[in-house]
C-alpha cells in the first residue's frame, strides 16, 4: 500500500471523493483566497484532507479530516507533520471541523500548546471609516507629528534604504521577541508594508498583505529599544491612512497573542472602536 501527502489547490478538492469527507463541499465553498492545502491518499484513494487559511498575522488551520476507514493509521499524524513542515507553529481554533482528531495527532508528536492569539478584524462601512477620521483627526495626526519632530519616519518597505532593511532582519530575532511576534509573511506586500525609522534605525515595523479586498497585518512589533506604544502607533496610523482613501480594501485583520501586552494595549487602548469582530487562537508547538 502507497501514500501520499500531496499539497492540492482549491479546485483540485472537486476531484476527490467527497463522500469521504464530512462537510467538505461547504469547506470548499467558504475556503479564502491563500489557503494552504494537503491531502492524503492511500493507493490513489482520498484519505484525509488539512486546510491552512490565512487568518490576520496566521494560517489556522480550518478544517482536519481523515475518512474513517483510513483512521488509526498514522494518516492523520502525517497531515499534522505536513502543516508544521508549512508553518512551525500550528495555529487552531476550538470550533474547526476535525479538533479532536488533530489533537490526537498532536499529542504523537509531542506538540502542545504554548500560547493563544486574538485575531481582530474590522470591516469597511460608514460607521468604521468615521471612527478612522475621528481617530486620525482627534488624536493621529497629533501622535504622529510629534513622533515626526522626535525624527521618527514611516517608509515603505519598496522605498526604504538597503541599509535598513538589513537592519531589521539582523534585528528581528534579537531585538523583536519572535514568541509574542512571528514573522511569519508569506507574500508581504511591500507598497502597504513600513518601516518606523529614527536616526537610521528600524524602531518598528508593520508587514502587510493586500489580497482580494482583505489587507492582513501580518506583525506589527517595535524593536526592544523602542518598545513603547508611539513607534508602532505611527506605523498602524500610516497604514489606516491609507485604508481611509483606498475603497479597493474592504477589510483589516491583525493578530496578537495574548501575552503581548504591548500590541493588545495599542489595539485595545486606541483602536477597539473599530473591531467588528474577534475570535480566538490556539498557538501550539514542539514542546
């Protein structure tokens, strides 16, 4: 008997046998654009299928299944070791389809759980575009150009000087704490992603996504030296500028673990007017 753990697309999921699958025609239907996906096949015969889907600064994966007559054979162990091979922390949510059945998995590989995120998200509608203007024109445009005359410069990432970028990557693992933010971009967008820059330095950053209408902040982290809500306020704050004057985004979504105590202050503190919806995440890792 041969197996496969196979890396499928979106459509590819009409071609399997769906009746193998409980609930898989309304998991294709509401997949996102970017979602990851793998399949297991036993002898050509769909056996289980995982889905990874982009969900603010994290894939979660959405939906775990192995059919039941391919069950206790070490399939659904396989899927679980393919989406960490993807992403080395895993990232799920109570209600997905297939929990118990991925912890299970988990629990031969010694993964275990390390942290939680809160995923916020805001839609675009009359109601949150005014609570950006009041929000840039109460207290943004203060915050930034006080940033600004302390020699403080938001720079898109296509725009900022080499020197800088290879600053923040230098940087990134020693002076941003990777556990409370992962770097974890898959296709950053460059022209919506910027650098907080003061006397040459990266202070903080913001990494973004754009992709069908969605804007995604992947991380949004200030260096240690400048950890302090005003670096990464200026950076969230050119962003929402932006987001104010470009009709092409429908919505914002970011992810904070809940340890980060920075990031859920500015969010929490400045911004919690405009979440329209929260929802939250299990991080779990090698242990």
């Amino acid at each position: 008997m041969s197996r496969e753990i196979v890396r499928i697309s979106k459509e590819d999921i009409c071609k399997l046998d769906k009746s193998n699958f409980i609930d898989i025609e309304k998991t294709e239907k509401g997949l996102m654009a970017g979602t990851v996906i793998y399949a297991a096949f036993e002898d050509g015969d769909p056996a289980g299928i995982v889905t990874l889907e982009p969900v603010g600064s994290i894939f979660r994966t959405s939906y775990f299944f192995v059919a039941e007559k391919y069950r206790r054979k070490g399939i659904g162990t396989e899927l679980a070791r393919a989406v960490r091979s993807y992403d080395p922390k895993i990232y799920i949510d109570d209600d997905m389809q297939g929990y118990e059945t991925m912890l299970a998995a988990f629990c031969h590989m010694g993964i275990g759980l390390v942290s939680e995120m809160i995923v916020y998200r805001f839609e675009r509608c009359q109601e949150t575009m005014d609570v950006c203007m009041d929000l840039i024109n109460e207290r943004g445009l203060d915050i930034m150009d006080m940033l600004r005359r302390h020699g403080y410069m938001a720079v898109k990432m296509r725009l900022a000087p080499d020197d800088v970028i290879e600053k923040l990557g230098e940087e990134i693992a020693a002076g941003y704490d990777e556990d409370k933010n992962p770097f974890n971009v898959k296709e950053l967008d460059l022209d919506w992603s910027y650098i907080v820059v003061k006397d040459g330095f990266p202070a903080a950053f913001i990494a973004c996504v754009k992709e069908d209408g969605n804007l995604r902040i992947e991380q949004l982290a200030a260096h240690s030296d400048y950890r302090m809500i005003g670096p990464a306020m200026l950076a969230m704050l050119t962003v929402i500028e932006r987001v104010m004057v470009d009709r092409k985004v429908s919505s914002v979504e970011t992810g904070v673990t809940t340890d980060d105590d920075e990031m859920k202050r500015l969010i929490e503190a400045k911004l919690i007017d405009l979440v329209s919806d929260t929802k939250q995440v299990k991080v779990y890792a090698l242990v």
